[in-house]
C-alpha cells in the first residue's frame, strides 16, 4: 500500500511523516485531551479534512490513509509510549536517521 495522507495532510517524504508524526506528539503531550479535539479528529475521518481541520496535529489520533482507500487509525498516545519497545524488539537504532531529522528541522 501506498501512503497518501496522515490526517488529511498528503505525505510528501519520510522528512515530512516524521514531521507530521512529531507535530502530533509534541502538540498532544502540550495539551492533553480535549472534547474539541477529539471532534476534530472525528470530522477527519467522516470527511475530507480542509487544510486548517488536517493540519492540526493535536489530534488524539493519527489517521493513516493510504491512495487504495484503505485507512488505519492509531491513538498518537499509544504511538509515543510504544515507541521504545518496538524499536528494542526489532533491533532499530532510532526512530529516524539523522538525515531524516535534519531535513525535517529545514521545514
């Protein structure tokens, strides 16, 4: 499957995923759960998010879509606390290269 957007935002490179990813963790660690989040996570999955509603990466969820149609959806919170483990279970050095992290801080 191919990635087309995380949230409503098309995906341009693995710079920008791992933008998107740590927007998302950074602004749910800031500000917690909220009932006008959570609605805003909810419009994006019924509808095609606008910029403004996608772009806001303090969303509980992340939400994956992929150009067949499919989706999946994981709670950015899991994703964060998981992070460790899997990359200790898979033998990953790091979450990104340091390639990926100095284009990412460019954006």
């Amino acid at each position: 499957r191919i990635l087309h957007n995380i949230n409503g935002e098309d995906v341009k490179n693995m710079a920008h995923l791992y933008s998107i990813y740590t927007n998302a963790c950074q602004s749910l660690s800031e500000n917690g759960r909220t009932e006008d989040k959570e609605e805003k996570c909810q419009e994006g999955t019924e509808n095609k998010a606008t910029e403004a509603d996608s772009s806001d990466a303090s969303c509980e969820f992340l939400i994956f879509k992929f150009r067949d149609k499919s989706q999946i959806v994981l709670e950015t919170a899991d994703c964060m606390k998981s992070e460790e483990e899997i990359l200790e279970q898979h033998g990953i050095p790091s979450i990104v290269s340091a390639g990926i992290v100095g284009k990412a801080e460019k954006r």
